[in-house]
C-alpha cells in the first residue's frame, strides 16, 4: 500500500491541540522541527564509519521517515516538560533537545504498539504496520530509538541520559508486565496502577523532572514536578483506557477497542470483573473478554460496564491521581506555567467525560 500523497507536516504554533500549551508553543515548534530533522538528515562521520552523507537513501526510506516525522500528536510529554521547566527557570536549547528525545521514543513506543495491537489508525492517518507491513514499522521504531541514543550521547547535563535510559527500560519492562497480564481476570487494582505506570506514567515523570533540572532548580522542586508527571501519567492513561472503550474514533485519531481484543485488562474491567457474582463473571469473561472474534461489541461492553458502575469509578479515580498531580505543585510559586500544568491534569481526564 501507498503512503498518502500528503502529510501534514507543519510546524505552526497555532497547531497546538491543548489550550494550556500555548505559553510554550514557540519552543514545542521548535521540537518538532528538531524531531524532523533528527529523522531526515544524515549523520556526520565518525572515526572508522563511512559518512552517512556519502551513502545514497532509497527514495522509499526517505517517503517512510517523512511520513513518520511530519505525523505529531498532542506533543503531550514534550510540552510537560517545558512548562516544569518554564515553572523553575527559562527554557534553554538542552530542553528543547530533551524535550524531543522524550518525544521520539514515545513516538518509537507507538509504532511498535501499533504492530502488537494491529492499529490500522493513529493520529488520524493510516500507520505504518498496515501500510507497509509489521517488519517495516518494527525497524522504524527501532530506527526513532537509535537516534535517541545519538542524541543522548550529546547532551550537556550528564543527569539526562542516565534518567532517560532509566524511564526507557521502566516503560519496556511496563510493557512487558502488561503482556503478561493479559487473561488474568483475578488481576488486583494495585497490580495495574504497578503496570500502567512503568508502561506510562515514569516517562511523564521523567519528562517533568528533566525540565527542572536542566532549570537548575533544586532538588526539591524537581521532585515535586517528577510527582506531578507520575500522577498525571497514571491519570492519562486510566482515561486512556477508558478511551479505548467508549471514545470516538473520528475524535481520537487512532484504532480503539484493542484493549479488549488483545485481553489486556484495564481499570474499568477488573472493577467489574469485582462486582459481579462467579457465574455472571464467567459469563462476562467468556463473553465479551476471552472470545476470539476479531471486532468485539464496544457498545455492549461499554453499557454493561457502565450499569455496573465501573466507567463511572475508573473516571472517580483518574480524577484523584489528578488531584495528586496537582497537590503535588504546591509548595512551586504560582505563575502561568504552573497554572498551565494544573490545566494539562484538568484536560487530561476531561478526554472521557
């Protein structure tokens, strides 16, 4: 299958999809065009390598990366880590450069999730699994994470690339939790809050934190704003899950129902999974959570789920990791980009009111 003739790859500050982002648009512009050129341009030489300049790039390789790099979502964990950085000091060319890295493997993390969830949709346009196959997404995330790497290895504030190789294998080993998970309907709340927020929540953290240090804050303050990412993290991606259930495609850009396809139990399931009786609950796995079909009934699920309680609860509890995302900024001084982060926790859990 082609790649479409046209992507989108503007830069435009006036792009910004969240309203509370607007106090960093200029420096998140200048992350994507970072990212984009991160992805397009060859490498210098190094001692023992031949110039990545002197070898020709298949005309095909060139139409994948620039369709990879001219998609951009929310620029979520990027953005995050400019206002924690803007709430401690001024934003500085490491942030943007950090701010990108976190960016890409969020982005690689997407390809490869697309390939385990079968995505046919991500960002409003087709991904790359169904339009050239599961190997070629598989590589081009590959390919997003050895840049990273190169990236990594040139930042200035030594503290970055440890914290950044740290959140990387937390989200794998979260990640992986999760994949072991699946079909284990006697799985605990805790053990879920454990996975979402190795898989999820430490990039945000990590992100966060990262824009305070390189402010040069202090310890303290840092601290306060990697708190503020974990909860906000765990907050996004219960919405997330919840998302996946009863959100709109058309408005959320992406494939949804795959939680449920894939057997991977989130918030919403294990609370009614606790609700019912052993036999309704059998029914309920066999039903509507163990079966093999391709497609399940979103609707039917999402009305049971709601009858019982469980959209309603898993809203309730994303709305008080949020409250710990924000309690967790104050002892920061009041300014716009503190306000702008107690925004962000608020538009977070408002995506599936």
């Amino acid at each position: 299958m082609r790649l479409p003739e046209h992507t989108d790859r503007s830069t435009s500050a006036s792009r910004v999809e969240i309203p509370t982002f607007g106090l960093v648009a200029e420096p998140l512009t200048q992350v994507k065009r970072l990212i984009h050129e991160q992805l397009t341009e060859h490498l210098p030489a190094f001692t023992g390598l031949e110039p990545s300049a002197h070898r020709h790039r298949p005309r095909d390789l060139e139409q994948l990366i620039e369709y990879v790099s001219g998609r951009s979502g929310k620029m979520l964990r990027p953005a995050l880590l400019l206002l924690s950085g803007r709430c401690c000091g001024e934003i500085t060319d490491e942030h943007i450069r950090v701010a990108a890295i976190i960016e890409m493997i969020h982005n690689a993390t997407l390809l490869h999730d697309d390939v385990i969830d079968e995505g046919q949709k991500r960002r409003g346009l087709p991904t790359i699994n169904r339009l050239r196959g599961n190997e070629t997404a598989v590589l081009l995330g590959d390919l997003l994470l050895s840049r990273v790497f190169q990236m990594s290895a040139e930042l200035e504030e030594s503290q970055a690339p440890r914290v950044i190789a740290a959140a990387a294998v937390r989200l794998c080993e979260g990640e992986l939790r999760q994949a072991i998970q699946k079909h284990d309907w006697q799985l605990s709340e805790p053990d879920y809050i454990d996975a979402i927020t190795e898989k999820s929540a430490v990039l945000f953290s990590s992100a966060c934190y990262l824009g305070a240090v390189l402010a040069k804050t202090s310890d303290e303050r840092a601290q306060s704003l990697a708190d503020y990412g974990l909860n906000a993290g765990i907050a996004f991606q219960i919405t997330d899950d919840l998302l996946d259930i009863v959100g709109d495609e058309q408005k959320t850009g992406k494939t949804l129902g795959s939680d449920v396809d894939r057997h991977k139990l989130t918030l919403a399931v294990i609370h009614l999974l606790k609700s019912v009786d052993e036999q309704e609950k059998q029914t309920l796995i066999n039903s509507h959570l163990e079966s093999e079909k391709s497609q399940h009934d979103r609707n039917a699920l999402a009305e049971i789920l709601a009858r019982h309680g469980s959209l309603d609860y898993a809203r309730a509890r994303a709305r008080e990791y949020a409250a710990k995302a924000t309690g967790a900024l104050d002892n920061l001084r009041q300014n716009r980009a503190r306000d702008a982060l107690i925004e962000a926790a608020e538009f977070i859990i408002g995506r599936a009111v």
